[in-house]
C-alpha cells in the first residue's frame, strides 16, 4: 500500500500565536514540546525517523525540510534540529544533511531502523486509538455504536480520555496518551476547542489524524481543519462503515 503523506502543519512560535489572538484558535510549538517533553536524544532520533516515515509516500522518497519544519525531530529551535539532522546522517539512518532547509530521504538502515520500532511499542504492536470528541450526552450513542465498534472492525482499539481510571490530572493522561496512540480520530462535532488541540498535537508528533464531523455540522468547522477530508455522518452506523473503510485505506497496520 502507497503511505500518502501527512501535510505539514503550522507550528507557530509564542510570538506569532499572540499576534493571531483573539481571531484564531491557535497552538504554540512552544506549549506542545513543554507539555510532552521528551528524554533522550536516542528517543528524539527515534521519533524523528518514524515521522520522516510519515512523509515518505515511499521508500526513496524524497522531501524538503524548512528551519520551520524542527517540531518535527522533537527539537526546541532549528539549530538543535540542524544538530540532529546531522547524527541521523552520521548514523547513516538518512542521507547526508549539512545544511537548513535541505532535502531528506531515508537511507536502507533508516527502513530498516523504523522496522524495529515498528516491531516495537511505538508502531504495528500498537493498536491504540486516541478519539477526541464532545463529551455531550448525545454523543453517547455515537461513541458506541460508530466510534468503538468502527475502529475495533478496523483491528484497533478506541481510547476515550474521559473513560479511563486515573490519579494524574486530566491533561496529564491526554498528553501521555496521544503519545502512546498510533494515530487520532478527531470528531469536531459540536466544535469543542479540545478537539482542535489534540488534533494538532497529534500532526505535531507527525502522525496521522483522522477528521470526522456530523453532517449539519460540518460547514461550521474552522476554516484551518476544513481543508482536510472529513468523513461527513448522519447516523452511528453510517460512521461505523465510513470510518472503518477510510482506517483500512489510510493506516498501515
């Protein structure tokens, strides 16, 4: 199967984002990498591989990478990116990179590096979903008879933020458990701010996200997620079918 790769998404300084406020609802790269921190540089060469994967509709494909493009190997501006950039290089997992922006493309060992972690917690061993969605009562039924049962046909697990046990906070367990999904289902039925922030937060990571949207609400959507090709429904059961078949479609198991 042909991966098609994700767009590139707006990542915005503090300063760019306040200038954008109040007209637009607006996420900060800085707000994203401080509320999921990463460890090691071995954890960020890792990640910045599987994202490059992402944007790789095939193996030797090659792609341009800006100094606006650094959120996506987990660095905090683009010298730290350009410095990792240069490792991935010098461990052969990409081609030689010396310079910003520059051309990337995986190397046969970057391949075979994301065959591992895919082996691993970080990839095909993964069937966790992250779903945002209105936590309105009448989403309830949406939930069951669309969201859970379409994305378990698919052979993935559902995860609702609101339905599991914990002691952290609240944007704790939302934080952590995106990161630990394998992609996102973002529904913006009824428009609640949450979803748009962990959609975001999600592309960030470089992975894929899944747009849905209620019919009668869909031409409400915010004007930056209303390019993306939403699954428009009408009942739980259509939304079952169409998610299911646009999971098989897009996500590589």
């Amino acid at each position: 199967m042909v991966r098609e790769a994700e767009p590139h998404f707006l990542f915005l300084n503090e300063t760019e984002a306040e200038k954008l406020r109040p007209t637009r609802f607006t996420i900060s790269i800085n707000r994203i990498l401080k509320e999921h921190p990463l460890g090691s540089i071995a954890e960020r060469l890792d990640r910045t591989v599987l994202n490059f994967s992402y944007l790789s509709k095939y193996p030797g494909y090659e792609f341009k990478f800006k100094d606006t493009d650094y959120p996506l190997t987990y660095a905090e501006n683009s010298d730290a990116s350009l410095f990792l950039l240069k490792q991935l290089a010098s461990d052969e997992l990409i081609e030689p990179f010396h310079i910003l922006p520059g051309m990337v493309r995986l190397t046969s060992n970057g391949w075979n590096r994301i065959a591992e972690l895919e082996r691993g917690h970080l990839g095909r061993e993964n069937r966790q979903v992250f779903v945002a969605m209105s936590f309105a009562p009448e989403m309830d039924k949406v939930w069951e008879d669309g969201f859970r049962p379409g994305i378990k046909d698919a052979g993935f697990e559902a995860f609702r933020v609101d339905m599991c046990e914990r002691n952290e906070k609240i944007c704790d367990v939302i934080i952590s458990e995106i990161r630990r999904s394998k992609f996102l289902v973002a529904d913006f039925t009824l428009h609640r701010q949450g979803v748009y922030f962990e959609a975001g937060m999600m592309l960030g990571l470089g992975r894929p996200v899944i747009y849905t949207c209620r019919k009668d609400e869909l031409d409400k959507a915010h004007f930056d997620t209303r390019q993306y090709n939403h699954i428009s429904w009408e009942t739980p059961e259509e939304l079952r079918l169409k998610l299911k078949r646009r999971i098989e479609a897009t996500i590589i198991i």
